[in-house]
C-alpha cells in the first residue's frame, strides 16, 4: 500500500463511520461497530475482546482518524461481497442482502469462517436450499467445501444409491455424469464417499469390445472390426445399503477416524 492510501484510504460510501475497520482483497476500506460484529460472529468477538474507547471516536474519510492495527482487519472477498457480509452481521434482524447462488455459497463460507450465529448460518443455508432445488449435486459440493456435515446428510437423504451412482438428481431418469458431480466435492469429501460407496476390488466378467485383425494382400496387420467378448476385470462396484451409508455418513468416528 502507498503512503498516500495509507493515510487517505478509500472508503465505501455506506461504511464511513464506526470503531473497527474491515479491509476488503481489493484494498476498499469498510468501517463498522464492533459491538455488531462482536454481536453476530464469535471470531469476530474473541478478536475484539480488548478494551475499547470511550470517547466517543470513530472512523471516517478523515485523514486525521488513522485505523489502529488492532482494530484493523483484513478479509478475501471483494468489496461488493464484504459490503453484504458486514451488513448482514451488523443489522438488528439479519435480512439477506440480494445474492445469486455463487454470492450466497461465499457469504456462507464467511459466516463459517468468522463463526456467525446459527441464526445468520440458517437463513443462508434455507436461500441456498432453495435456489439448488432440483440441483441437489450442487448443494452438496458447496456443503463439502464448508465443511458442512448436516447439510451434506440432508443432500444425500435426498438421493438413493441409483440416482447417486448415475451423478444426477432422484427425479431424474436418465443422464447424469458421476464422475463430473464428484470432482465438484471437495477432495476430502471425494475420498471419504468412495470409501463409503464402493465395495473392496473384486474380479468381475464384463463384455468388451476386442479390436480384430487380418493381414493385408502386402502382408500388413490392419484393423478389421472389433468383436464384443467376454473378459475378466478388476472392478469396484456400489454397495447396496444406501440408508447404512448415510448413517454412517452422519456418524462422528467416521469422521475423526479419517473416512476408514
């Protein structure tokens, strides 16, 4: 940052007064009362738990009110994000600010890392529930990248082992793609639903085609057709119990035991 931001830094136009400053990735300035943030987020208060002023003082434009390191926090988001973030943990009843599905998942990862209230939590999980209605793969990629284990169990309720093995949603009948809707997990999540989905390797028939070959009138192999045969694989095949896996699923040793 230059001496000039520094001293004059940018402010948003609707955060210009308050105890506490909030810096946003691309270096706007937000101000904020820290007994609404102490309010709405646990990190938030653990942070703050310092004695504060009681002048009266607050932050603005000004170049002669400087930010106080202690008071100075910094947060990976853009403006417009953060902006929506620190309105709805510092209103008197938290009112969702108008976000798509892409800016509620990252307000919900703010409220995960800044340890908000469930009250906060709850009202974004019900947006996002409703605006992946139908799409219920993709609220379970954003429930595995929080880390959202009760949201997790409610996506995979919602399915049974056919429409999860064919990677699309329980009233759908054809299509899907299982291997796309997993890369979309988190590589966490990814490893400990194989483990819970598939069985040990076993040795399975499976019919494959096998490319058949002749020689040529100058005595070249060339490629005739291919012939479907029967022929022995390693395979991994799904497990049968989908009500047994999603308990285990929602079970606290399978996750402190590392998915085993």
């Amino acid at each position: 940052m230059s001496n000039k931001e520094s001293i004059d830094p940018k402010f948003h136009p609707s955060f210009t007064e308050g105890d506490v400053c909030v810096i946003a990735k691309d270096g706007t300035h937000f101000a904020a009362d820290c007994n609404r943030l102490a309010r709405g987020s646990q990190t938030f208060k653990s942070l703050l738990e310092l004695p504060r002023p009681t002048n009266g003082h607050e932050l603005s434009k000004s170049a002669d009110k400087k930010v106080e390191e202690s008071k100075t926090f910094h947060i990976d988001a853009t403006s417009t994000l953060t902006a929506y973030f620190l309105a709805f943990l510092g209103a008197d009843i938290p009112l969702l600010p108008p976000t798509g599905l892409a800016d509620t998942f990252k307000l919900l990862k703010l409220c995960d890392m800044f340890e908000c209230t469930c009250e906060h939590t709850k009202l974004l999980q019900q947006r996002l529930q409703a605006e992946t209605k139908g799409h219920v793969w993709k609220l379970l990629a954003i429930a595995s990248h929080l880390n959202d284990r009760a949201l997790g169990l409610q996506c995979l309720e919602k399915m049974d082992m056919n429409s999860f093995k064919h990677g699309r949603a329980p009233e759908e009948s054809r299509g899907g793609d299982f291997a796309k809707k997993m890369i979309a997990l988190s590589y966490d999540w990814q490893g400990r639903l194989y483990s819970l989905v598939f069985q040990d390797k076993e040795q399975v028939i499976a019919q494959r085609a096998h490319p058949i070959y002749r020689m040529s009138r100058k005595h070249h192999k060339v490629l005739d057709r291919y012939e479907v045969q029967p022929t022995e694989i390693t395979a991994m095949t799904f497990k049968n119990d989908w009500s047994r896996l999603c308990r285990t699923f929602g079970d606290d040793n399978f996750w402190s035991s590392g998915g085993d």
